[in-house]
C-alpha cells in the first residue's frame, strides 16, 4: 500500500538537483585531546550543537574481570546512579529529568561507559553526577539485592536474543579468558556480596583507566572541571590484563525455533591497517541488503531469501573477531556457510577490481557514518586513548582505506583463513553444518 | 515515623540530661520489654510502610536474631513469665539497630514528597 503510493507520487525535488553531485562539506569537526592535572585524558570534540553529551570511559568491561569477580563488572554498571554522599538514587534521576537530560550506563567487553546526554549550559552538574558514581557512592549492602534483580533480570532478557547469545557464545569460544567473559553476570558469577563489586570498583577506578570524552563542549571548560571534580582519584597503576590469545573451536547448542550460526575467524585489533582492510572484506561478503526491496548485490546478499546473513568485525584493543552470522532455516544456513566461505577464497584468490571498489566505498561509508553517531563516537574515542593514547580522527582513517589495493584484500583474507575457525550452531544443531564440512 | 520529642533539647543541655537520665533508665527497665529479652526497636510498630521497608534493609543476621528475640518474647508473654534476671537486655546491650534505616527511609519519603511539586487532595 505504502509502497504503490510513493511510487506513483511525484518527485517534488526537481531531477537536475539530484543529479548534481555535491560534496559534503567535510570541515572536520576540531577534536581536541588533554592530558588533565589529574592524569586522566580529556577529549573533546566542539560541533556547536546545542546538546551536548559527557561520557567517562572506564576500562572496567568484563575484560578486566579476574577469575573471583566473574560477573563484577555487569554489577558494577547497574549500580551506576545509585545512592552517593551527595543525593539519593531518587534525587538524581529528578534532578536529571528537570534539567532534561538522560543518563545512561553501558557495558562494551573492554569498557565500562557512564554518559549522560544534556543542554550545553549544565555541564557542570553532569559532569557532577557522572564524577559521583566513581568516588561518592555508597555501596549500601541494601542496594545489592535490587541491583542483582536488574542484572538478573538483563541476563535472563539476553538469553531470549538468540543473535546475543550467539555473538556472546562465539567470543567465549575464540578467547576463552578475557575478551570471551561473558558481558553479563550468568550463574557463574562469583559476585555474591557487596564487598566483591566495591572491591572491583576500586581496583578498575584509577586515573590511568578513565578517559573522559565530551561532545559539543568547550574543552578549557570541560578540562577544568575535571581537574576539580577527579582530583581524589587514584593514581594506582592498574595491572595489564593478559594479552588476548585467539583459540578457535567450535560450539554446537540446541534451540527451538529459528536457526543461528556464527562463522568466525581471528581478526585484527582496532586502530591497526589490517582492521580497516577487514573493514573492507566485510563489506564485500556483506549479505545485507541496503535498499529496501531491493537486490542484494553481492551472491550472498541475492542468493538466499530465506537467510539473514550479516558480517562482523569486531576490534579489541589487542585482538580482534572477524565473521559472518547467519540466521534462518538450518538447512539454507548450510548452504549459505558454504557459499560464504567459497566467495571468502575467492576474495583470497581474485577479487575484481569492481567489486573491491564497491566494498571500498561502502567501507568508507561505515567508518564515517560511525564517527557521526554520538554514541559511537565516544565509544570510539574513549577506546582509542585508553588503547593506543591518541585520537585517530575520522578523515585520517577514511584516508587510510583510500590507499588500499586489492592485494592488500588478498593478503588479509589469507591470513584470517589460516587461523582455526570459531563457530556457533545454535538451534537445529542436526542440520547446521560442522566446521570441517565447509571445506575451509 | 516522626513525632514530637524534645530528645535534642534535652541531650544539648547538660544539666538537663543529668537531670531527666535516671528517670529515662528508670521508665525504661519498668516498661517491661527488657525484661523479655527485647530490644526498644523491637517494639516499634511495624505495620506501616515505612518501617516495612525500613525492615527490608536490614542485614539478614539482624533480621534474624531480632526475630529469635520477638519470638522468645512472643512465647514467654504466652507463659506469663519473664527472663531470670541475669538474661534481661542490658541498658547497653540496648541498641538502636533499626532506628538509623527508619531514619534513612523517613527522610527519602520526605525529599519524595518534596520533588511532587502538585499534590492532588480529594474531597
């Protein structure tokens, strides 16, 4: 019904503005990186937008979980705007709602990500909130029961998401310890007491952790009340965690319904030229289809209807995910896993010219349109300087991608095939297939 | 959970408290509940939704041995009896252990109230 509407409406832009090719202006928006008196790393990027948004990036994810705090971080992000010395859990949230802004906590398998999101002139008491979590919260013993509720509760939504599952199942299998924690606190957490996530906290709080990173703020402003706010905070050196290592392997689950299945190999670390070359072969096996009703164009995207098939790239600080999920009757999963893995040889062997460039442009597309969301935007930045000490600013990956040629695509893709394959069959594991019957 | 009381006055001004501190301990050890082994905030009543709460938060432990205490004095008021005397609560065996959360779960209601700028009153 919709559909025949907006065909047969006219086209109200006339036709030679659409065929103008402008250039967005690309005046990069100045990010801004300090180094506070407190030794925690200010980044600020100025939009002049009128909402503004502060967010503290802790490397506090499940990464930094030792073998007796399983689970500790997942506690930790809900205790997040619970009481503190200076205004109940209530009073916050109020105070919050009145001046319009939103609050949030977020948990990524390496960082811990308080943010709130707000109207430019109240940084001040924002910023205010977010420092409280980290040094003036109460840990009331009272609390934990709700907090273990909500967590509980997250947990048991999770399990219902199969593509969570999935996703969470292939990180375990691939790294076991570290990056393959679990992001959300399951039966094996050993986080029984309030003590055990005090204890956490104040082993992931230190001023070499925390990056603080705004978005529309002023940076002498924003610098400023940093100094004030995270004065008290620790300078204890956290310990490196232990460097990731890829294993592989494979993990076969029953479930009803709908069929999933994740095809994974060992990928390159973010900020590294061999993510943004797998940034590149992502795009190209990408089975998603991106205009609607439309065609895929690639095999994968055009040859099974009944299959959703989307890749995934995921960067750690120091290692990396690299694979294809697949959803939909098990029968037709097998033969898209096949089919994914010949076009990934084929990738190895001759990619055209074409092709590459088409996945080159689709590449730059998501690299940029990454850096425009806020969300993402921080996330990025704040894994940046936490991992590496420096911002890499959008314009200068795009024109890293720019650079690249086929044989790079070649050389990348040959190395992920050598290593061993991580996969996940989840649902009729009878018919999804094995890792050795896709001829890998 | 909020009533008159002139406890303030009477603890700031030193020879006032000389003065009422006798009769305190004297009306206390007659009223009875430390004679069954109870404590004052055993005998607060509960049966309002601020000490309901407030009962919540205590610590398990303290939940438990407060209720082992009503328990006892629950069965010795059946009987008719009190403790020997060597079991009576001590005036420093007294403790306080559910005023601070009443205190705690009075003051969030009142800064509730507070934050709901319109209250709606039916008639």
């Amino acid at each position: 019904m919709f559909r025949t509407c907006r065909l047969l409406s006219k086209p109200t832009i006339p036709l030679s503005n659409i065929l103008i090719r402008k250039y967005a202006s690309v005046s990069a928006s100045p990010v801004v990186v300090s180094k506070s008196q407190t030794g925690i790393t200010v980044v600020s990027v100025e939009e002049g937008a009128p909402a503004s948004s502060v967010a503290v990036v802790v490397k506090a994810g499940p990464r930094a979980e030792s073998a007796n705090s399983v689970g500790a971080a997942h506690f930790l992000k809900n205790f997040a705007f619970k009481e503190t010395q200076k205004r109940t859990s209530f009073r916050t949230i109020r105070e919050a709602e009145l001046l319009g802004g939103v609050l949030s906590s977020n948990l990524t398998r390496e960082t811990l990500i308080y943010s709130a999101e707000f109207l430019r002139e109240d940084l001040t008491f924002f910023l205010g909130i977010l420092s409280d979590i980290i040094f003036e919260t109460k840990y009331f013993p009272y609390e934990f029961g709700d907090v273990k509720k909500s967590v509980n509760f997250e947990t048991n939504a999770t399990k219902a998401l199969p593509e969570v599952v999935a996703l969470n199942t292939a990180h375990s299998v691939a790294f076991r310890h570290g990056l393959g924690n679990s992001l959300y606190a399951d039966e094996s957490t050993k986080v029984t007491y309030i003590q055990d996530i005090i204890d956490y906290a104040k082993k992931v709080f230190t001023a070499p952790n925390i990056t603080i990173v705004g978005t529309s703020v002023d940076h002498k402003e924003l610098l400023g009340l940093t100094n004030e706010l995270f004065q008290n905070i620790s300078h204890a050196v956290p310990s490196t965690p232990i460097s990731s290592k890829y294993y592989g392997g494979e993990e076969r689950i029953p479930a009803k319904g709908t069929s999933h299945y994740v095809l994974a190999f060992e990928g390159a670390p973010a900020n590294t030229p061999d993510f943004l070359v797998l940034q590149v072969l992502r795009s190209l096996l990408d089975g998603e289809k991106h205009t609607q009703w439309g065609e895929g164009v690639n095999i994968l995207a055009s040859n099974f209807k009944d299959t959703k098939i989307s890749t995934f790239n995921n960067g750690y600080s120091d290692a990396g995910l690299f694979g294809i999920y697949f959803s939909g009757v098990a029968t037709s999963i097998y033969q898209a896993a096949r089919t994914a893995v010949e076009q990934l040889k084929h990738a190895v062997k001759d990619v055209s010219e074409e092709d590459f460039s088409r996945a080159l442009a689709k590449a730059r597309y998501n690299i940029a349109s990454a850096y425009e969301e806020r969300a993402s935007k921080t996330e990025i930045f704040g894994n940046q300087i936490l991992s590496t000490g420096k911002v890499i600013p959008a314009s200068e990956a795009i024109a890293h991608l720019d650079q690249l040629k086929v044989q790079d695509l070649q050389n990348v893709a040959t190395k992920i095939l050598q290593s061993k394959p991580t996969t996940v069959a989840l649902g009729d594991i009878y018919s999804l297939p094995y890792s050795e019957a896709l001829s890998l | 959970m909020s009533f008159p009381t002139l406890y303030h006055t009477v603890k700031s001004n030193r020879l006032l408290y000389k003065f009422v501190k006798p009769f305190a301990d004297y009306y206390a050890n007659i009223s009875g509940y430390r004679q069954l082994g109870l404590r004052y905030d055993d005998i607060i009543i509960e049966e309002n939704s601020i000490v309901e709460q407030a009962l919540k938060r205590l610590p398990p432990e303290e939940n438990d041995l407060r209720n082992i205490r009503i328990k006892q004095a629950f069965q010795l008021s059946l009987m008719h009896s009190i403790l020997p005397k060597e079991q009576w609560t001590k005036p420093e065996e007294d403790i306080r252990h559910l005023s601070p959360y009443i205190k705690k779960v009075t003051e969030e209601e009142a800064e509730r109230e507070a934050f709901e700028g319109v209250k709606i009153i039916r008639k």
